[in-house]
C-alpha cells in the first residue's frame, strides 16, 4: 500500500523557521550546551545539521560512528529546536574517493578535480550512487522517527561549484540518456544538424561528451549535454529522496536551490521544483554595485514561482559579509533583518542563515554566522536575537501566499542555448534583460511571478518576455491564447527564434513568435561596441537603445517607435499588435532605465494596471494572503522615513500599533501590517 504524500512543510514546527547550519562537529562538546542556551535567547526553531559529516558518520568503509549525531540531535529535541537533518552526500569521505579515484569529475579538458574541496562528483559514478544510497538508508532507518526531525535535506547545493563531468563513465551513461531521449543514432544526427562541419555519426558508441575541440563544438550536442548533466544530478536525488520516503514517510525532503540567477547557471529550477517536497533555497548577495535588494527581490519572486506559488523556505543567507566574493562589505545595521523579512514577503515561511557560529578553520572562517567571532557582545548578535523575537511576532503569516500583479516567462534551458558560441554579439545576455525588466517592474511596485514559456498565464493582466531565444511551437500558441484571451504581451528581441534542438525555426525571425507579434525581422543588426540607436515617436519621448537592433517588417502590428538612425532608420523599432482582446509589444533593441518604463508605461496602461505613483522609490509593498488573513509588508530600503498608503486599516505586528490611511515606515525599517478585511 502506498505512503501517504509527505507534507510540504516542516513536521512539527509550528513557528517560522529561524536558525541557521549548525556545524557542532568543529567545536568540543562542551560548547554545545552553551550554543542550546544561545539558540534559547535568540528564539531559534530550526537548524540544519549533518550535511558535510560523513567522513565523522562513516569513518571507514561500512563502519559507522552515530553517538555524538544521536547526542546532538537529543540535546536539540530537549531544547525544543527542530532539525533539518542532511544526508552528508555533497562530501565522500578521503577513503571514497582512495577506493574510487574514478568518482572525482574531470574537466572539458579530461583533467580530474582532486579532493580536498566540496561538490566534487561524477553523477554517473556507480560507486558514488552506492555509497550515496547507503549512508542515506543508514540515517533514514535510523532517524526517521526522531521527535526532533522536521526535515531531510539532501545532499548541498546541487550544480555548486560543479554539474557536469566528461569522463568515460559519462560518455557511456550520456549515450543511454540519449537513447532515451532520441532514440538512434539517425534521430541524434537530425536533432543535431551532424551533416554540417562532417559531424555525422554511424553509431552511438561514436559519441562522446562535448569535450575541448579545435572551435566551436556542435551547440546541439552541448544543450544536450547541458540537459544530461542536470538530469543526472537529479537522477541522485530521487535516488536519496525515495530512501527516505520509504523509510521515514511523513517527513518532507528538500535540497537548497540556488535560483538567483548570478549564482547557479546549470539546474533547470523547473524541473527540479517538481521533485522536492518544500522548495527551499540560499541567497548571497552579490556586491557589485547593483542595488543588491532588487536581486534579492527577484531571487525571492524566483523561488516561490519554483514552487508553484505555495510557500517557501530560505534555507541559507548571510548575517554579514560573505567571503567568497572579490570584496565582501559587511552588511549595514539593519540589513541583515530588512533582507530576511523581504524573503518573507515574498513567500517564504522563514529566515535560516549559514551559519549558527562562525567557523575558526577551514575555508569560510571568515564568512558572517549568527555567532560570529566577536561574540554576543557584538552588532551582529543583538540584531540576530531581534529577529528572532520579530519572526515570533509573525507566526501568523505561516501557510499564506504573495500575491503577484504580473508575470515573467524565464527559461534556464534558453538561456543554456543562448550563452553557447558564436551568437549574432556575444555581449547579448539572457540574464542582463532579466535582470533589467525585473527591475523595471520593481520600480513600477509591481510584485512578479515567473512563468514557464508553457504555463497557464491567464491570471496575469501582463506577461513580459525578456530573453526567449529558444521557444517550442506550444510555446506560441501559449503566448498567442494569452495575447486573444485578454492580456498584455511584452518580448524583448532575439527571441522565439530556436527549437529545442537549437535549430532555427522555419521562416522569418521571430520564429513561432512572429504570429502573436504581427511582424518578422527580416535581418539582425547587432550594434558595435559602445554604439547606440535613437528612437522616435509622435509627441512623446526620444529613447536610446543600444547593443542590438533589428530590420522589423509589421504584418499586422502598428509602429510605436522607430528607428532614427542606424541600419534599420526609419524603420520599427518597438510596435504593438492588437490581437483579440490583448495586445503584444514589441522591443527591438536594449532598452533600459528611462527608456525601457516609458514602453512599459504605456504596456501597462493596456493591461489596466495602474501606475503606483503614491509608493516611495525603493519602497516595496507586497501582500501575503491566506486562512488567517491578508498581510501587507512594506520593506524601507532607504535612508530617509517613509509613509506607505493603506487603503485598508489595520494593525502593525511588529510594534502593535494600529495602521489606518498611511503606515509609516522609518528609514532602513521593515512593517508588517495584517489588515483588518
């Protein structure tokens, strides 16, 4: 008889989760006690444990050692913490990889990684997969009814720092999966376009991994090879996950994503969502002079869209500074709670960090912990034990879900197409439009979900499309039933222009696009470096694009915009075709500050979504909404008070005070109003 489904939250945890990896491994017992007493004061619920120890559980060969994991994890359940229990797979021990040297993944080049890192796997290892399962079955037996497990948490950040190995067990594991996938070798050679540069095969066993050649290597074969690698990672932890299904029914299984799109460019997010019980995820951010919170905001947005919209959990994020990046600012006073309940905003029912105390060896001894260096009397600390306090005021929001007023279609196994070689400019980037339409919409205060090009998007008023190279035909008739059913299209250019061969679709660009936009491009114009293109319109504003422009020739779509200059002057530039009850617009060059919210201005207005004029910039509001009713958080990331507009009264949970017409929201501050409707 089948195991009930598990649930999709913590077992057992009836508060948000707020703690952080918990390494007590690297400090003598002694300490432990001490850290329960900390974990006391700073109102800790959960800690994720074990996940880089199976040299400590499994020491030998088949020779376990469990009593100080059985130590730890009583202390816990006596001190009312739940654990987040690792299966230690993301790490084999020295006499793995001594046994099977064959484990450790090679490079393009066939040069093996050496131990003494993390993450460094051959999927398709059989030796790895044995090992792998039987420490899992190991601990799932027997811990799978401890009172202190909430959760299983497989392996550690799948496709960091490594996803794909080109050794021959690959190459033999890659020709099954492409049987699988293709067939014969015919299918192979068709999907592949292997008739041009000679390329053909006679037999699959002729195939092998797309390691370093002469040139360019086969695009097909390497998108493949990308979808290979990916899918065998996930191969493993189905393999994990099934264990503890079985073995341990009615705890959930998770393993960290990590959705920012600066950080993990190789897991197709999609597929993955499916395969996990809570989608849960790590987000660091990335120091490089963006405005960090925007990232923060579409990593968020990304996650709970990877979980269908249901609640989510953060699983890692940083007190302060990290230490893996060129430059590693700690974070200001008050960050480090406005970033947390930002992610909650955004649909996640928690705020863990890495880590619970700051390591003194090792390579991230000097990345930021709940604990850090400097102790309790310490900045870090008095506003971790703050937080804490503040997520207890919010138990309430747990099970609710955000509320988006738009969508974006992103695809990882697109933007996989488009960054391989010789591109129309290789400074074209699929991440830089994502990044740059989200923060247009940010701007515009409108709170986004992400879509699958073949998703249901009819409850959204508008969908944007900001780098779609490769686009199925369902894919156009996806966008084209949006568009006639009512709503408001925005692409980008150099979209809907390949199959998921990577071959280009029959016909004029934009491929299976050209229908819902009304036009075809009859030529690609990439601009050369540094070079820009005006664009005109009747009585409104000039706009500036750069990078790209493209010959655009309407077959149904009126001209917004046009080309003042450049190769396509006098030509369309962004236009607008009306189809049924919506309309789709085009833009054909990069745009972006300004220029790209004047088209997103008046896109907008199409889709009936009106402009937020009454919300301070770098002001967020979003809603929560469920069972116990809806919440509006208003994060501050400014320096200067702000008051947001409530057109609802209610009452602020942090301070308990009543909210009614305008909320005020000091400077760098964070409020939670749960309002009375």
């Amino acid at each position: 008889m089948p195991h009930p489904a598990p649930p999709t939250a913590p077992h057992g945890l009836r508060r948000l989760a707020f703690g952080g990896d918990y390494n007590p491994e690297q400090w003598p017992e002694e300490v432990w006690r001490e850290d329960m007493a900390l974990m006391a004061e700073a109102g800790v619920s959960m800690v994720s444990v074990g996940i880089f120890s199976w040299a400590l559980l499994e020491p030998a060969p088949g020779t376990y050692d469990f009593g100080w994991l059985d130590r730890l994890l009583d202390l816990l359940h006596e001190h009312g913490i739940r654990a987040d229990l690792g299966t230690p797979t993301v790490a084999p021990p020295a006499w793995f990889y001594r046994a099977h040297p064959e484990a450790l993944p090679a490079g393009r080049d066939g040069v093996r990684y050496a131990f003494g890192s993390r993450g460094a796997i051959c999927h398709s290892s059989a030796a790895y997969r044995e090992a792998a399962a039987a420490i899992t079955e190991q601990l799932a037996r027997r811990y799978g009814s401890h009172p202190a497990l909430a959760l299983w948490h497989v392996h550690n950040e799948y496709g960091v720092p490594v996803s794909a190995c080109y050794c021959d067990s690959c190459a033999a594991h890659f020709r099954r999966w492409l049987t699988a996938r293709h067939g014969t070798v015919e299918a192979v050679n068709e999907a592949w376009g292997t008739a041009f540069w000679g390329q053909r095969y006679g037999s699959l066993d002729e195939i092998d991994p797309p390691r370093t050649t002469p040139t360019v290597g086969n695009p097909a074969q390497q998108l493949d090879y990308a979808r290979f690698a990916d899918a065998t990672m996930r191969e493993n932890f189905r393999a994990e996950r099934d264990i503890l299904h079985r073995l341990a029914p009615g705890i959930p299984v998770t393993t960290n994503f990590m959705t920012a799109l600066s950080q993990c460019e190789s897991v197709d997010y999609w597929a993955w969502g499916r395969e996990v019980d809570l989608v849960s995820n790590d987000h660091y951010l990335i120091t490089d002079g963006r405005r960090t919170h925007v990232n923060l905001a579409m990593a968020a947005d990304l996650t709970r869209s990877v979980a269908g919209g249901a609640p989510w959990l953060l699983l890692e994020h940083s007190t302060g500074g990290v230490n893996w990046q060129p430059r590693n600012p700690a974070k200001r006073p008050g960050e480090m709670a406005r970033n947390s309940l930002a992610h909650v905003a955004r649909g996640s029912d928690g705020a863990m960090f890495f880590q619970w105390r700051q390591s003194r060896r090792g390579a991230e001894k000097f990345h930021s912990a709940m604990v850090p260096h400097a102790g309790t009397d310490s900045r870090i600390w008095r506003e971790v034990t703050r937080l804490g306090a503040d997520l207890g005021l919010l138990d309430g929001i747990r099970g609710t879900r955000t509320v988006a007023d738009a969508a974006m279609v992103w695809d990882w196994q697109s933007w996989w197409a488009q960054s391989l070689e010789w591109r129309p400019s290789q400074e074209h980037d699929a991440r830089e439009r994502a990044d740059t339409f989200y923060e247009a919409l940010y701007d515009r205060h409108l709170t986004v979900d992400f879509a699958h090009p073949e998703a249901d998007l009819s409850g959204y008023p508008l969908v944007v499309v900001p780098a779609l190279y490769l686009a199925s035909e369902e894919t156009g008739r996806n966008l084209r039933r949006y568009v006639e059913g009512g709503g408001t299209l925005v692409v980008s250019y150099f979209s809907g222009i390949v199959d998921a061969n990577d071959t280009v679709h029959p016909g004029p660009y934009p491929g299976v696009l050209r229908d819902v936009l009304g036009l075809t491009v009859e030529e690609f114009a990439p601009l050369p470096e540094g070079g820009t293109v005006r664009l005109t319109t009747p009585g409104g504003p000039d706009l500036t694009g750069d990078l790209w422009s493209d010959v655009v020739i309407p077959r149904g779509a009126e001209t917004i915009w046009s080309y003042a200059d450049g190769i396509p002057a006098g030509r369309p530039a962004v236009t607008r075709h009306r189809l049924g009850e919506g309309s789709a617009w085009y833009v054909s060059t990069r745009l972006g500050g300004p220029d790209l919210d004047a088209v997103l201005e008046r896109a907008c207005a199409d889709a009936r979504i009106a402009p937020r004029t009454g919300l301070p910039h770098d002001v967020e509001v979003v809603r929560r909404t469920g069972s116990t009713g809806t919440y509006l958080f208003a994060v501050n990331h400014t320096d200067a008070d702000a008051k947001v507009p409530l057109d609802t009264p209610g009452t602020e949970l942090l301070t308990a005070e009543p909210a009614t017409g305008h909320l005020a929201v000091p400077a760098g501050a964070v409020r939670v109003v749960r309002l009375d409707s």
